[in-house]
C-alpha cells in the first residue's frame, strides 16, 4: 500500500536531549512537509522540502532541524533549543514541487512529550 | 503571508441534519482550497478540494463552495451521519506565499 509512515508514535524527550522523529513515504512525491499541531490550533509548518537536497524553514522553525537525503524521507529533529516541544507532529507529502495545486497527503502523527 | 479564519470551532447536529463550516482568507490571489477531516489520533484526510476557476465542487453527500469576491469558501455536509463525527479544516493556498496556511479547525459531533 502508498502511503506515508511516521514513527515512533509516541516519543518521550527528556531535558536537554535532541529527539529525532521518522517519516517515510513511497508515493514518489516531490515535496515533504513537517507540521506542529497543538490542542485548538490548526497545523503550522516547521518545514518543507520541494526536492532532495534542499528544504525551507516554515513559519516556526526555531528549535528544529531538518534533512532530504533521500526522496522517500524526510526525518525531522527536535533539538534542545526548542523550549515547548510538546506537540502532536504531523508529516505531509504531495506529488508537486510546492507552489502548484496538488493535495497534500499526511501521516498519522507522532505525539511527543517531555519527561 | 495568508491568513485563514475558520468559524465555527464547535458544531453539534442532530443525524440526517446538514452542517455547514466556512472559512475566510486574506490572500486575494489564493487558487486552492482544500478541506481535512481528522480523526482522533490520526492524520488529516483530504475529504474534498477546489480550485478557483470553480464556484462549486459536490461529491456524493459532501460540497465546497467558493465566492472569490467576498474571500470565503464553505464546506457542506448533508444528511450527516455518527461517523462524519471529526475535526475538519479548512486550508488556502496562496500564490504568493505559495504554502498551505490552515483554519484552526471545527469539532462537529452528530448525535444518533
């Protein structure tokens, strides 16, 4: 089956640690995307990548980090540095580079708490 | 860059009746409108989309609407169901911001 795949599901940061979440898709989509969703909010963007090699700070990158090594991934780091990282995190792909009109296809999540 | 408004952020219908979310936008320029239905737990589902060549977009119980003049699109549900129970969101996409920016989302629950 395509789809995108996300894991841990859940994941525990303590104090001070960088935590890394996984995000994998065999569409052979183009673009990737990290969202932050937070209880009553929409999705804000972390960051995106239009193709392997490059990606884009979104609107609230700070206290993240990303890589496109590869086309099918997209991992995505939260550093120390992001002070609130409790958070529902969402990973989307679409078969465009991003400004064209194509849907976005999301993940199931991956729910991070700190200890 | 764009900004989406979503309204209401609660809805609660009895079943069989309809439900109606709207969204406005700021970017005049925006081309594509997309709705999600989130479950508890899980991802964002496209549910239905539209692009602004088109005023209207139906599939089977589910329509978009858009008024490009007055910046604002609405989903419509009819004869709703348990299981259309969810979160939905509306999202644009602007051309000069050129991302998806998202409403903040609508809880609709369908009493039996």
């Amino acid at each position: 089956d395509g789809g995108i795949t996300q894991s841990p599901k859940y994941l525990f940061r303590k104090e001070g640690q960088n935590v890394t979440l996984s995000c994998e898709q065999n569409l052979n989509h183009d673009a990737m995307y990290w969202y932050r969703q937070d209880p009553g909010q929409g999705l804000r963007l972390i960051y995106y990548s239009q193709i392997v090699n490059d990606f884009q700070k979104g609107d609230i990158a700070e206290g993240y980090s990303v890589s496109r090594e590869k086309k099918e991934s997209f991992p995505l780091t939260v550093t120390s540095a992001q002070k609130n990282p409790t958070a529902f995190y969402l990973c989307a792909s679409s078969p465009d580079r991003v400004n064209g009109n194509q849907p976005q296809h999301f993940g199931d999540g991956t729910r991070l708490s700190i200890l | 860059g764009e900004n989406v408004e979503q309204h209401p952020s609660t809805l609660s219908v009895q079943e069989g009746d309809s439900a109606v979310i709207k969204c406005t936008y700021s970017d005049s320029a925006s081309n594509y409108f997309p709705w999600y239905k989130q479950e508890l737990g899980k991802g964002p589902q496209l549910i239905i989309d539209i692009r602004s060549n088109v005023g209207e977009k139906k599939d089977q119980r589910i329509a978009v609407t858009l008024n490009k003049t007055a910046k604002h699109f609405s989903l419509h549900i009819t004869e709703t169901q348990p299981e259309d129970s969810a979160v939905y969101f509306c999202a644009a996409k602007g051309f000069r911001y050129g991302k998806l920016t998202f409403g903040q989302g609508t809880i609709l629950t369908v009493h039996p």
